[in-house]
C-alpha cells in the first residue's frame, strides 16, 4: 500500500484463469487443483491479470488488466495425478504454472507470456511511460 510511503511507486497485479465464465483462482488443496487441470485439459482458457501503479509521492494511480488465451494440450489421469503431487499448482491461478513444470501442459498462446506469469510486462511498461519513467 502506498499510503505513509514518502515517495516511490507501487505496483500491484493478481491473476485470475477463467474457463467458460467460471473463475479459477488458487486451488484450495490437491484435490481442486486435480479437478481444474481436469476442466483446462485439451481445451481453451483465459488469463486476465489486473494490474495497479501508485506514485506515493502524488496519490496519481492508474489501473488496467490484460488478457489472454491459452490452450491446454489433452493431458491423461496419471498426468495430472503427478504434476499436482510435485505441488507447483497449489499456488497457482487455475492450478498451473506456465512458467514451470506446468509448461508442458500449454500448447499455445494467444496474447502475452507474461501475463500468464503473472505480470504483464509490456503492459506494465506502458503504464510506467505514463508516468513518466522512461528507462529500464
């Protein structure tokens, strides 16, 4: 939170996969994140991530999100039964990590990796160039 914070700029972003108007936040234990990989198996998704910038300094704020399309390759029973054992989905957003072992399970995507990650990147630079920073 930026309030109390002399100066600086604060960003904030959380991530969320939707499949067919249903939203798939951070499974609860292994059990959920089996049966969302279950749903997301051989099909299509999205990821939407929200994304805030606040100067302290000023009180300016700018918020904005991104989206993307991901597709699922078919992924067996047994498949699924050992990614969730390894852990990674129980911290995920649609309990996978496309930056992790996950990966393999991504057949293709339709807009930004980053964002899929977690923080969209050219979006991000965008809102920074707003506020005037420049350089990276």
């Amino acid at each position: 939170m930026a309030t109390g914070l002399p100066s600086g700029l604060v960003i904030g972003a959380d991530t969320i996969v939707v499949f067919r108007q249903q939203i798939l936040g951070k499974p609860l234990d292994e059990a959920q994140a089996t049966e969302m990989l279950q749903k997301l198996q051989g099909d299509r998704h999205e990821v939407f991530t929200g994304v805030a910038l606040i100067d302290a300094a000023t009180g300016r704020k700018a918020t904005t999100f991104e989206r993307t399309e991901v597709l699922f390759r078919s992924l067996g029973a047994e498949e699924i039964r050992q990614y969730v054992a390894t852990g990674e989905p129980l911290d995920k957003a649609g309990a996978y990590g496309a930056q992790g072992i996950g990966a393999a399970f991504v057949a293709s995507i339709v807009g930004s990796y980053s964002n899929v990650v977690g923080l969209p990147l050219a979006t991000l630079s965008l809102m920074l160039m707003e506020f005037g920073y420049k350089r990276f």
